[in-house]
C-alpha cells in the first residue's frame, strides 16, 4: 500500500508573528536611530532618510504600489497600496508617522535618544513608540501574510504629524486615495501596558490669547501702586474665573457628560501624572468624564516679570495663552466662542480684556457597533488575551477628521503598540516588545477576521 503522509499543518498566526519578532525590531531600530525631526530649524535630510528606508521595506514586503505625495511646506507622504485578493474581500486603511518629536534636554536622557537601546522588555529611543513602533506594527501586519493579507490595503506613512502640516486637511480633496471599509490609526496605544485598548474618542482642542494694558509704561510701586492699575492683577482675576471652588471649568456653553466606557483609576492617573500623594486633584465626577468627554482649561503661558528680574513695579501689560480641550462631539468654534465671550464679558476692576481666537481643531467619537470593531475586538481579545477596553484620548490627532471626512462610511479604529506609560514626548521613550508583538498580532488577526466577516456567507 501506498504511504500517505498528512502535511504539516499550517504554523498559527502567533508563531508567525514570533518568528518575524527579531528583524521586526532590528528594522525598528534602524527606524529609530534617524532623527527624523520635520520641526522648523531641524535638517530635512533625516526626515527623507526615513522616508527611503520606509520605501525600502515597503518594497521587501512584498509592496509595488508604492507613491509619494508631496505638499506646500511638507515632509513628503507615503502613499502604498496592496490590491485586494478578491472583489469580494475589504480595503482597509493604515495610518502612521515617521517623524518625531525633537529630543528635548538630552541631559534627561539615559541613552542617547537617536541610539536606540535595549532596556528591561523594550527599546529607548525618542520616537520609538511615537510612531516608529506603530509604523512597524502595519510592516509586522504586512509580514505576517507573505505581503499578500486577505484584505486589500491602503497605506498612509505621514512625515510630519508632530509639528502638523497641510496634510491634515488634505484627505477630503482627493476622496479617491483614500476611500476603505475601514481604517486602522495607529497612533494611539494601550491604557496601560496589558490592557487592549481601542481609543473610540479624542477631545476637540482650542486656543485663545487674552490680554490686557493699562498703563504706557512700568511706573514706581512705591510711587503710584495702590493706584495704578497692575496689569497683572488684572489678568489673574479674569483667569480665577474660569474655574469654580472644586477645579471644575466654570465657562457657561461647554458640553459635558459622563464617560460610558472605561477609564484609569485615581491611583493610576496619580502615578502616570506625577501628582503629589498629598494634594487633591482638580474637578469633580468620574476621571472619563473629566479628561475625555468634558472641558479641560489650562494656562500653558503667561507673559509677565520672571521673579528673578521682577522690580518694584506696576505692570503695564500682561498676557496668556489657553489650551482649551472639548468634548468630542462639541463643535470647537463653538466652545472657542463661549470661552470668548465669558472673557469679554469680565471687565475686572472694571478693566477690558483683549481676547483674541487662535486655532481650533474638532474632536472625533467613532461608531464602535460595526464589522470592523466587532473584528477588532476579537483580534485583540486574541492579542492580549483579555478583552479591549473602550476608551478615548484628551489628545489630538488632527489628521483623523481629514481621513474620516474623505471615508465617511468606513470604520475608524484607534489602536497601537503605545502605552500610556512610555513617556512619549518626554525623555527615556521606550516600547516594551511584549506590547509590539501584541499589536502586530492584532493587526493580522484582525486582517483575517474583517475579511472573513466580508465572504458572501459570513457574518457582517
């Protein structure tokens, strides 16, 4: 009789995944090591180092569709696109950047922050989890099917998030490039390492100048203080309005509500924002609510006398600049008119205020009851071995209102190899490779998922 030998099985998804883990962070590293910083004042040259190193391994993914889109004062795009493998099967889009933030005070660091290194369970390098590890989380994706996934890709490498550029807007004028079933951001990470976490919301943000004048020049305290109207004490008694006795926005007009899903205990959030065990924190209600689906009023700057050169004098002129961060469905233009309007309406000490609008960006909330989440919620679950949290971001990510704007039938999912303890921005970045491996499973599981959902006969 005839010998018939059973073949061997195909290897499972996380053995793949597994197996490309070494060059995955070998080219992640090479990633990390170009300082690919597009911020006026830093050379363009690593940035389009970047950009060639991306196409390169595009092209040994198995990737032929590869272009570039190039606008007014901006790193360059790039653009790839792998065919679907059948009419039937989904097209999905991934988004990530290739540029970073620059490296701040390098004296911070433990490592040169352009020298990518080996730390307990991850890398450090600046940028390394914002977004280098994402972009290899869509290379690692890509792999894991030989460059041939059960979907059809678009891919959206960016070059200039961190210091923003015309690309934000850009996607709604050419619709076509961009059109997709669903679309996978990854710029964006985990609650805390462990946690799958897809963000579903981010908090639209505002910002407004107020100023005030009152006298020509500086002018003796001595002299005429008691007075003389201090221009100072002005301002900080039009800034104590803002908010009430418990830290709580006080601007009549700004949306507010409970958040539904998931959010970090108070023990958590006190360790991540490094707040004194003996101080309270500011508002009131559940931490959702007060970091993602309601108003945030900060004073990032203020221009006055710095103590150290401070005379003995009336000031004359005195200004600040608020940060305002809105609910995710609140128009910004709206709740940067009633911040305006709550200012120009203050005349302390019977003074005016000059108020003047700056940049609004809209927030974003996604539908999470579609194919695409229920399939994601099942490569994650896969992934991590838990099931996701649903949770949102009081960060910005402009770019995701331009994406859904130009698909406005397609899914919107923001996920990542991040965690909200890789100090991202600041010195020591790291990603943990525990997190990378997860994410590029993830990504693949949720490939096959989303596709089979699509098969005439599976579920929608």
């Amino acid at each position: 009789m005839p010998h018939h030998t059973t073949p061997d099985p195909a290897p499972s998804l996380e053995a793949v995944v597994d197996g490309l883990m070494d060059d995955l962070c070998t080219d992640l590293k090479r990633l990390a090591a170009i300082p690919s910083i597009a911020f006026p004042g830093f050379s363009p040259e690593p940035v389009l180092q970047a950009r060639d190193l991306l196409v390169a391994l595009l092209r040994e993914a198995g990737v032929t569709e590869i272009g570039e889109l190039n606008l007014p004062r901006t790193a360059p795009v790039i653009t790839a696109h792998v065919p679907p493998p059948t009419p039937n099967a989904p097209t999905v889009l991934l988004y990530a950047h290739y540029d970073v933030q620059p490296p701040g005070d390098e004296h911070l660091w433990d490592s040169p922050p352009f020298a990518p290194t080996d730390v307990d369970g991850g890398i450090r390098a600046r940028g390394i989890a914002d977004d280098k590890a994402n972009v290899m989380v869509h290379l690692g994706a890509l792999r894991a099917f030989g460059g041939r996934p059960p979907v059809g890709l678009t891919l959206v490498f960016e070059g200039q998030e961190e210091y923003g550029s015309a690309f934000d807007d850009y996607p709604p004028t050419d619709p076509a490039a961009f059109a997709c079933d669903a679309m996978v951001i990854a710029d964006t990470g985990n609650l805390r390492p462990g946690t799958p976490t897809l963000v579903t919301a981010l908090r639209g943000t505002v910002e407004v100048l107020v100023e005030v004048r009152t006298l020509d020049a500086a002018v003796h305290s001595g002299s005429y203080g008691g007075a003389a109207p201090d221009a100072l004490l002005v301002l900080l008694k039009a800034l104590g309005t803002l908010h009430d006795l418990h830290g709580d926005v006080a601007v009549a007009g700004l949306r507010r509500e409970p958040w539904p899903g998931n959010a970090l205990d108070e023990a958590e959030f006190r360790e991540l924002a490094g707040v004194r065990a003996d101080l309270p924190l500011f508002g009131t209600g559940g931490l959702g609510e007060r970091l993602w689906s309601g108003p945030a009023l900060t004073v990032v700057g203020l221009d006055a006398p710095s103590v150290e050169r401070g005379a003995s004098a009336v000031v004359p002129h005195a200004r600040a600049k608020l940060n305002l961060r809105v609910h995710p469905r609140q128009d910004p233009k709206e709740a940067q008119d009633a911040l305006v309007r709550h200012l120009r309406r203050l005349r302390p000490f019977g003074i005016p205020l000059t108020v003047t609008p700056g940049e609004t960006g809209p927030g974003y909330e996604a539908a999470t009851d579609g194919p695409a989440y229920r399939a994601a919620r099942t490569a994650l679950r896969r992934a991590w071995g838990s099931d996701p949290f649903l949770a949102a971001t009081g960060g910005s990510v402009p770019l995701v209102n331009g994406l859904a704007a130009a698909a406005p039938q397609a899914e919107v999912l923001l996920f990542g190899a991040e965690d909200n303890l890789c100090n991202l921005h600041g010195p020591n970045e790291r990603v943990l490779l525990r997190e990378l491996r997860a994410a590029v499973l993830a990504e693949a599981a949720f490939f096959a998922e989303y596709a089979a959902g699509h098969r005439p006969g599976g579920t929608a």
